[in-house]
C-alpha cells in the first residue's frame, strides 16, 4: 500500500494537478514565488499558507477574498483534515495519502466523516506534548503571532496579552485537561515556547547544567559534571527549534538560512551557541550552548574544582603581573575560555584592556574595557569583519594588554607581531592537545596568512613572543584540570626548546570513577625568575620545589 502524501489541485477549466509532498510550509498565491501557484486571476498573490504536519494541519487566510473548507470560511487559521476540500479561487485543493484521496475521489466505503478525521499521528507524541501544540495554535491563531510587529508594543505589554490569552484558552480547556498536567507549568511552558526560547528555558535556569545540545526537536542532551545526559525535553517539530534559533542569532545582527546553514553566536549572559540546520544537519536543526556561569568563576573556585593547586595559581599571577605573553591550549570543552577568564582577572586595574572575540564571551571585572566582536558578512557576502581585521586595528588604540579569544586562523600572525613589539603580556587560547602541538598549529596559522615565510623565521617569533603555554585537560571523569605548564625557553637549531615548570601527575582512578593525581612542581625554575625579584614581587621560591607538592595541595 502506498502511503505518500500528495496534493491534489482541481479546477473547472484546467488540468487536474497532483503533486507529491512532505511535511513542510506551503505559501498558496497567483505569484511565481509561491511553492503553490495559481494563476488563473481569482487567487491574491499571496492568498493563504497551508502547514503540513505529521499531527495536525493548518490553513491560514491571508487574503480579503477568503479561504474556505467544505463551504465554511476560514477565520485567520484553523486546522484541517487529511482530504478536506479547501476552495482558493476557482480552485479546489486536497492533501492526504494516495489511497485516503483516491477513496475520497471514487466515493468509496468511507463516510464523508471519516474522511475529515485527524490521521493517525506518525510518531509518539505524548499527552502533554499534544495539549501543548494544540494550546499553542490557538494562541498563535488568537493573537496572529506571526503579524504582531515588536515594536507596536512593550515588550511588557506584549508578555502580558500573552499572559492573558493563554489563561483564557487554557481556563476554557481546564476540566478537559488529563491528571497529572499543572496548568500553572503548562501555561509557562507554552509562553516560552511563544516568546522565549521554549523547553530550554528551564534547562537554561538550572546552574547544575553546563552544556545543552539539541540534536533535532525530539532530543535533547545536557552536560552535568562533566557528564552527559539525554533529558524529557522536546520541541513540537523543525520548525520550533528553527524559531528558538531566530530568536537567539537575530538581536546580535547574525543570521541562518539554507545559504547559511551555520552560525555561531551568544546569549545575553554570554553564553556560546553555535546552531546548524538542514541541508548541513539531517536530524534536523541542532543547538549547542556552553553556559555560562551566573557568576563568573574566580581562581578559588578552580582551586577547589582542582583545576589548580594555590601554588600554581601564585605563579600564574606572577606571569601575568610580569607581562608574560601567555597561550592557553587545550581541546574542545577543557575550559580554556574559564581559564582565560581568570588570567585576565589578574591583569591590574590602572591598565587599558581590549578583548577581541568571535562571539563576546569573556567576562572581566576591571573599569577600564575596550571590548571587540568579529562580524559575518550579510546576505550579499559583504561587511564581515575578522578577528585578523580587529587585531591589526587594537593596535591603533593604544592598549596595555590584548586578549583573543581565540587564534585560530591567519591572526596568529598579527599577535606574535603585536607581542613581539611591545604589547607584552598578551593572551589567548588555541586547539592543541599538547605545549607542542600547539607551537606547531601556531605556525600553520602564521602559514594561513599567505605570506611565504621560512619556518626557521616563524619559529624565531614564536620563541622570542611566547613565553608560557598553559595547557588544560578533560580527563575522563568529565574533570578539567591545567595538566601542564610550560615555558618556552629559546631556538636551538631550528627547534623551538620547551621546559615543564609544572606536570599533572595522575596516581590513578577513584572506585566512583574520579580521577587522583595532582599538579606537581617538575624542579625546574623558569628562566625568569630573576625578574621576578627585581620586579619586587613577593614569591617562595620553594613553589618549584617537587618536594612542597603536598603543601600545595588543593590550596592547603
């Protein structure tokens, strides 16, 4: 038995039309545009809207001269059955499968009101999901969502009408509503659902939660100590995800759309997201959000994490008061923004920051800010502005320190340049999973420039602008910890020399599955710890002593 949905499209005077569909958003009208065109001047150029969905369907009158179902004008939007006639024009429409219109066609057994029953339902929807999509088109139908403009209201007058009609529909539905389902939560959940950004809201709301990644509307995973986990939440289908998507990318000036299925951008909390959605994803459109916390974390919340040990911390701070240029480097998801966040927390209050990022993430706490954000190119492919781009200007606005995000491309350049001559105590974050394997992607990105130079002279660079790399880690207990520190301490032949000042040293996995070990001194004394004296900076030397790692245990 054949079961593909089609579109049946008659008309007194002209060819009988069936088309073959899938679910999606049907614009009906006489212009060429128009998924659904038709043409023979009785029908508005853009006459009505009909949404095909697994569940349920609906037409939507946007013309004066009407649209009508079995004789009965539609009033703005109302839900349509599988082989109901919907009269446009001098046209008659009707969808359903081959079999449910070929019955309707012939005349067959089916009474006329079996024909206009809801279909089954393709895929498992639960009690509270289908009250909800039925809820919400009411609403959107009430109160015509799609048309209402932002800016005719307040923001707060546009919540509150909101408000106001969900407890009208849901207050005329409440004897009819299945136990177990609070009208108070299914009324909040459906407003997010409208002006928010839907189920994550409440995910968003939960400080426990550290990563949200939406694979499609009917899953969703959070990160909760490190580890993942698949919750209850869903969307209603693609195109809910694609709102919440909307929602998010629009106020920061950036966009999605099939010519540009991927983005990246922030919440107003600072929280990255990056979204993609079809043809790039086909689960259909994904979210994932690193969170950010409500208070930004300082370094004694590291030192308590064990990320660091106090001592560590002490000598972090040395380097950023001395002006070390400091690279951050770790995988995806080890903490390196966290870390960068907290190193740039010791630079001191009297001197001029700017901070370049993709997405504005970084939060500090000194007055005196300047702060960067790359821009895309808009729909014609103009306007984008790079990381590069800001680098090169940062440097024309006097600044006593400059903090990158992240390098991932042909900027590296322009910061070994801008360390090298004279913008000293720089930092920034790269992909790399060791000290060395992120010298050797720095000097990929240099390459990335286009410039034809020598490695030898990259590597100079690198080994004269460079002074630390801070390396952190996510073990396999989802823990993030600095797993080494290194200094660059010169070239010899060609070959950029490194020395570990501090190593994690692991002893071992945990009955519940913790990893033990802890960041240990190596013995060696960077070479700058003369200056460290000069500078009049109080330290213990002993901190570079293996034999005090247990004095400097988790900050005891």
């Amino acid at each position: 038995m054949n079961n593909t949905l089609q579109i049946q499209i008659t008309h007194p005077h002209r060819e009988f039309q069936a088309l073959e569909a899938s679910y999606g958003v049907y614009l009906i009208g006489s212009d060429t545009s128009s998924r659904i065109v038709l043409d023979d001047g009785s029908v508005d150029a853009a006459h009505a809207v009909l949404t095909l969905m697994e569940d349920e369907s609906y037409i939507e009158d946007l013309a004066d001269t009407g649209v009508f179902v079995a004789n009965e004008r539609v009033h703005t939007r109302e839900r349509v059955f599988h082989c109901a006639p919907i009269q446009i024009g001098n046209y008659t429409i009707r969808f359903g499968s081959e079999k449910e219109l070929s019955l309707a066609s012939d005349g067959a057994e089916t009474s006329s009101s079996e024909a206009f029953m809801p279909r089954p339902v393709a895929r498992a929807v639960s009690a509270s999901q289908a009250i909800k999509q039925q809820i919400h088109s009411e609403l959107v139908g009430r109160l015509d969502l799609k048309r209402l403009s932002m800016n005719k209201f307040q923001e707060s007058d546009l919540q509150e009408k909101i408000h106001k009609t969900l407890d009208e529909i849901i207050g005329e539905i409440q004897t009819r509503l299945p136990p177990g389902i609070e009208s108070s939560r299914l009324a909040n959940e459906i407003f997010d659902e409208a002006v928010g950004l839907g189920p994550l809201e409440e995910l968003l709301a939960d400080d426990s939660i550290t990563e949200i990644m939406v694979n499609g509307p009917g899953q969703v995973y959070v990160e909760r100590a490190g580890k993942l986990e698949l919750t209850e939440c869903n969307f209603i289908n693609d195109a809910s995800v694609n709102l919440i998507i909307e929602r998010i990318v629009s106020p920061i000036g950036r966009r999605i759309d099939e010519s540009q299925p991927y983005v990246d951008a922030r919440l107003q909390d600072g929280s990255r997201v990056n979204a993609i959605i079809h043809p790039l994803s086909l689960i259909g459109p994904c979210i994932t959000i690193r969170k950010f916390s409500k208070d930004p974390f300082r370094v004694q919340d590291l030192i308590n994490f064990g990320t660091l040990t106090k001592a560590v911390a002490e000598f972090l701070n040395i380097c950023v008061l001395l002006r070390k240029n400091i690279i951050v480097s770790g995988g995806t998801g080890s903490g390196k923004t966290t870390l960068l966040n907290v190193l740039s927390s010791y630079i001191p209050d009297d001197e001029r920051i700017l901070t370049i990022e993709d997405a504005a993430e970084l939060r500090l706490s000194q007055q005196h800010i300047v702060r960067l954000e790359a821009r895309p190119a808009n729909i014609e492919g103009r306007g984008a502005v790079s990381i590069r781009d800001l680098v090169r200007n940062a440097l024309r606005m006097r600044p006593d320190r400059i903090v990158v995000g992240e390098c991932r491309g042909s900027e590296a350049l322009d910061m070994l340049q801008a360390m090298n001559t004279g913008h000293e105590g720089s930092l920034t974050t790269i992909h790399a999973n060791t000290p060395r394997d992120a010298l050797a992607r720095l000097e990929t990105m240099v390459l990335m420039a286009g410039l034809d130079l020598p490695v030898r002279a990259i590597r100079e660079q690198v080994g004269s602008a460079v002074h630390l790399i801070c390396q952190i880690s996510r073990f396999s207990d989802g823990s993030r910890k600095i797993s080494k520190i290194t200094e660059i301490s010169g070239l010899e032949q060609d070959r950029i020399t490194l020395q570990e000042i501090f190593d994690f040293k692991q002893t071992g996995v945990s009955k519940d599955g913790h990893v033990k070990g802890e960041l240990c001194p190596t013995g060696a004394v960077p070479t700058f710890v003369e200056d460290i004296a000069l500078r009049g900076i109080p330290f213990d030397r002993a901190m570079f002593n293996p034999a005090s790692t247990g004095k400097n245990k988790r900050g005891k």
